[in-house]
C-alpha cells in the first residue's frame, strides 16, 4: 500500500511539471517570434556591450568562493560553514542574474 501511495505522489509531481512546462510553452515561443521591422538591427557594440556584462556577472560568480575562503580563513569555523551555504544561493543567482539581464535586455529586447 505505502509503494502505491508512493508511485502516485511521482505521478502528480511529474503531471504538475508537465504541466507548467505546457504552460510555459506559448510565452516561450512568443519571446521567439521575429522583431518588428521598427526595432531593425542591434548595433555591434550594443551586443558587444551585452556580452560583457555576461561575462562580468560569470567572473564575479567564479570569484566569491575565493572571497568568501578568504574572509573566512581567520575566523571560527561557524562563519565559514555560514559563508559556505550562503555562496551555495549566492554564485548560481549571479549566474542567473547575469544570464536574464543579458536574455532580456539584449537578446530578447521586443
């Protein structure tokens, strides 16, 4: 009886991704759709720009573990166990950060 609760609980987590993945489908294929001809080109240095602040969000990410070794190394080891689960939330939300700003301000702007 629990195996059955169990493969049943599965069923609707799976049934409720498929189904904001469904949900989400439309706006998806929408942000696809081509610009209006009044938006025109971008300019080379507007994407030149955009991909560097992707690359500054990457770098800043890459280097707070190091930072926060850093600051920790003089300290208890309580603060370096906080600052090691505050870098688990930290680095990958620079990553996305870094990576939506670039979606929506420059790759996906209309």
């Amino acid at each position: 009886m629990h195996a059955k609760t169990i493969s049943s609980s599965v069923r609707g987590l799976g049934g409720a991704i498929v189904s904001l993945a469904a949900l989400a489908a439309p706006s998806a294929a929408w942000a696809m759709q081509k610009c209006p001809e009044e938006f025109g080109p971008k300019p080379e240095w507007f994407m030149a720009l955009g991909l560097a602040m992707l690359i500054v969000f990457a770098i800043v990410g890459a280097v707070l573990p190091w930072l926060a070794w850093r600051c920790s190394k003089t300290h208890r080891v309580w603060r370096w166990v906080w600052l090691a689960l505050a870098l688990v939330v930290a680095m990958p939300a620079t990553w996305m950060l870094g990576l939506l700003l670039y979606l929506t301000v420059f790759v996906l702007p209309c």
